[in-house]
C-alpha cells in the first residue's frame, strides 16, 4: 500500500493571519492546543503521543501571526508527476451573503 503525500501550494494565500482572527473567522476553537501538540510532536519525535500532549501543553506560542493555506490535496504514487489525488481540503473563513447573514467557515 502506498503512503499518502501532502500536497501543497507554493505560496500561502494569507502571509499573516493573526491567531485570534483564524479562532474567530475559520472556527478553529482548538488551534493554539493543536500547534502546541504539533510543535512538541515535531520537536520531540521519538516520545509517545501521551507525552508529546503533556509537553504540548507546556509550550509558550510567542508568535501571533502564521501563514494561511486554503488549499491542501493528498495523493498517492510513487511518481511526483505521475499521482493521484485522492482527497483535497478546502477551507474558508465566515462570510456575510448579500442579505448581511452570516455564512459559517
């Protein structure tokens, strides 16, 4: 069975989206939890997932802007130029329609 690969585009749509605009606007409630374990994972790759959220929870995020991707597609092969896509994520953030309601990310 082939592993899935994490395809990206080159440049993010966003440069620098505050955190607190990307809990507000995209409906990330659990974003600064989930960098943290993310972090802590990426950091500490050789410890159990029990620890890494121990360590996770410990994290200072001293930043308050990160880039925003909108657009992300797995795919599967062996080849680079010759994959598949077999899922893609889309994600938007809350916009008003024409009657000024609002339409959840």
């Amino acid at each position: 069975m082939l592993a899935l690969r994490l395809k990206m585009p080159q440049n993010p749509l966003v440069k620098a989206e505050t955190i607190h605009d990307i809990i507000g606007m995209y409906g990330a409630v659990n974003f600064i939890d989930v960098l943290s374990d993310f972090i802590a994972r990426v950091l500490n790759d050789l410890l159990p997932g029990c620890v890494t959220w121990y360590r996770g929870e410990n994290i200072y995020i001293s930043f308050s802007q990160v880039p925003v991707y909108h657009s992300m597609k797995f795919t599967k092969g062996t080849n680079p130029e010759e994959t598949e896509i077999v899922d893609s994520i889309y994600a938007q953030p809350e916009q008003r329609d024409s009657c000024r309601r609002f339409i959840p990310s």
